[in-house]
C-alpha cells in the first residue's frame, strides 16, 4: 500500500481536493495540463468493459 493511507481524514481530504483541482486545470487558452488522472482502484467497482468491446467493434 501506499503512503496515502496513513494520512488522518482530514489530510485525505486536503489531498484529494489538490488532486481534483491539479487533475481539471488548465492554461489560459482553456488546453488541459494533464490527459489523464488516474485513482488506482477508484473503478474497481465497475465490470471490464474490454471484453464487450472486443466483441462490439470490429479488428
């Protein structure tokens, strides 16, 4: 695990509210800074969906 969980809740949260903003910023002509950001484990919930996409799209 990382180094995220030992911080106290209120550290998280001061975290994840720097990350949200780093993540959607962008330049003064309104081009992002960054393509992607990425939570490890935050989609963990959802099903794969490389599989439907194998079998929906042709190779």
């Amino acid at each position: 695990m990382g180094t995220i969980v030992i911080l106290q809740k209120i550290e998280t949260k001061e975290l994840a509210l720097e990350f949200f903003k780093l993540a959607f910023e962008e330049d003064k002509d309104g081009h992002a800074f960054f393509v992607l950001a990425v939570v490890h484990g935050s989609a963990s919930y959802l099903p794969d969906i490389l599989p439907t996409w194998q079998k929906t799209t042709q190779h």
